[in-house]
C-alpha cells in the first residue's frame, strides 16, 4: 500500500512569489490535513480537507489556501511568499473518522530566499 | 488553542521510563500521540480515547487525569529506538476530524545508551 506522497520534496522561491505544494494521500483516505513545522513553533496545523470540503482552518493568514480534488489529492497555495514562510510543510492522510490513524508524508521543505 | 507538553525536553538510559504529559484549557475527547525522529515524519503512537481505552503501540499506555484536561504517555523500558519529539493532539469535547489535528511543541526525548 502506497504510502502519502508529496512533491516537491525541497523548493525554494523568493520572497513576493507564489508557491503551490501537492499531496496525494493513501487510496481510499478522505481526509487531508496541511501542517507548517517550523523550529520555533513546532506542528502547526492549517487546514484540513474532508471530501473536496475544508472542514477545518487554523489560524494563518489569507495568503494560505487548499483545495482537494475528487480522487483526494490535495494541493496547498501560498501567495506573496515572505521570508518567515520557510518551513517544513507536512501533509497526513486520514480515513476521515473521530479517531482514525494519519499517516504523513514526508514533507516539502520551503525556503524563501 | 495549542496544548501543552511538558517536559520541553528529557534525557534518559536505555531502560528506564518516561513520562510525558499533555495539558488542554478543556476536557478532552481522545488524544492521539506521534512521534517523529529527525528528519522523518510524525508516524502514529497511539490513541487514548475518552473511556480510557487505548489503541497503539503495545509497550506505550498513556491515562487521563481526573478531570481529563490532562494526558499523560507512558514509556516503559525505554529502548535506544524511542529517542525522537513526541507531540499529541488532544481533540476536545466536540471530537471528530472537525477539529483537525493541534499539536503540542513536542518533547523532546533523548534515550543514551
């Protein structure tokens, strides 16, 4: 069973850019959730994505943005990219209930330059 | 609202215990815990949930306090492979993937031989 996948691994961009980071999660899990880890702040979350549906937002700016597609996968935007952007950016895959298992992927390391 | 883990950071020898705890400003439904070893992703431990019952790993148990505004997660002879940040995510009383995954900071454990 193939694990969550996400692309690109590493990326850097500059400072006023635009960035968008992909996540296709395990075959047959509904839910996708994007978090931000950064040394300082730890596992920050910033959405989650039950059925093409953001069912749940945490507290970053506009700037942030998701979708999810009908076969799950996920992308997450991020617009006018400020240097305190980079991070890791970690994705995890879920079935979707209460108390389910998710699995993350391993991430996509942004640096803003 | 971002729970509390305590402690920060906790050194040990192989084969001793830890005890890792997890405070929310509410009662909690169930409380999920990962660990994540450097430079790899968050990969599921275990799930308390709200009756006490526990889903997971077989030699990691974690217990409520009275109230259930707090968790604790049980490590018992600790083996070099433990070593890793240790987060959980306590969902409240309204429970469900509605309220996403909010990780603590993370504990740090460090298991010498």
């Amino acid at each position: 069973k193939a694990g969550v996948t996400q692309t690109p691994r590493y990326l850097i961009k500059t400072r006023g850019q635009q960035v968008t980071l992909s996540c296709s999660p395990i075959s047959g899990h509904r839910s996708v959730s994007w978090y931000q880890q950064t040394p300082g702040q730890g596992l920050q979350f910033l959405f989650e994505y039950f059925s093409e549906t953001q069912r749940n937002k945490g507290n970053f700016p506009g700037r942030f943005s998701g979708r999810q597609f009908s076969n799950s996968r996920s992308e997450m935007n991020v617009s006018t990219l400020e240097l305190g952007d980079s991070a890791l950016y970690l994705c995890a895959s879920s079935p979707g209930g209460a108390n389910t298992e998710a699995f993350f992927g391993q991430g996509t390391r942004l640096t803003v330059v | 609202q971002q729970p509390v883990q305590s402690p920060q950071a906790v050194i040990l020898r192989e084969g001793e215990d830890a005890v890792i705890n997890c405070s929310s400003s509410k009662a909690l439904y169930s409380v999920h815990w990962y660990r994540q070893k450097h430079g790899e992703a968050p990969v599921f431990l275990m799930i308390l949930l709200k009756g006490g019952e526990q889903k997971g790993h077989e030699k990691i148990s974690a217990s409520f306090n009275e109230k259930k505004q707090q968790s604790s997660l049980y490590l018992t002879a600790s083996q070099l492979s433990y070593s890793g940040t240790y987060f959980c995510d306590p969902l409240g009383s309204s429970g469900g993937g509605a309220d996403g995954l909010t990780f603590g900071k993370g504990t740090h454990l460090i298991i010498q031989p």
